[in-house]
C-alpha cells in the first residue's frame, strides 16, 4: 500500500494527540477511546499505519519482546483469576484472541 500524503498527515496528527494525552495529568474516557482507536489504526487495522510507514522507508518493523519481568508479571495476573484477559496475538487474524472468565 502507498503511503500518500494524507495517511502521512494522519499520522502526525494521531502523534500530537498522544503526546498531549501523555502530558495531561489524567485521561477522561473519550481521551481513552482516542487512545485506543489510534493504537488500532497503528498496529492492527487492515494496513496498519506503522508498518505502512515502515515499509514505505524501507525499514523493519521491531516490537518489543516480553522480558522475564513481563513474563512474571503476566503469571501473576492470570494466577489472580481476572474476570478479562487479553494476550497480544503473533498473527493480525488472532488480534482479538481473548478469553472471558466468570
């Protein structure tokens, strides 16, 4: 997919909203939901807008891997028994791959 100059404007808008969400002393609920529709349209949207850009420059797209603090911690929360859990999914068609607990 090209990256046109609109996606590209796109892009540095959602920035500048994140940057100004992360400087705010609290998050409202609407902030939280533009929050979570950036990071969807970034990483898990039929183009993901970072990959896009990442291919368009020519340059790999590297995500974190979990470290064994994250790992401990994860086991921790799942050993609690949470009424909702979420695991990142490796594969986009797996990206709502969660489970709910009663």
């Amino acid at each position: 997919m090209s990256y046109d100059k609109e996606r590209s404007q796109l892009f540095f808008d959602d920035l500048k909203k994140l940057r100004a969400w992360n400087a705010s002393p609290s998050l409202s609920s609407d902030a939280m939901r533009g929050i979570s529709n950036i990071l969807f349209r970034w990483l898990f949207d039929k183009h993901p807008m970072l990959q896009d850009i990442c291919n368009e420059a020519k340059l790999p797209l590297l995500l974190p891997v979990p470290s064994d603090k994250a790992a401990a911690y994860s086991s921790t929360v799942i050993s609690l028994n949470p009424d909702f859990t979420y695991v990142l999914a490796s594969t986009l068609e797996h990206a709502w791959a969660f489970a709910w607990h009663h």
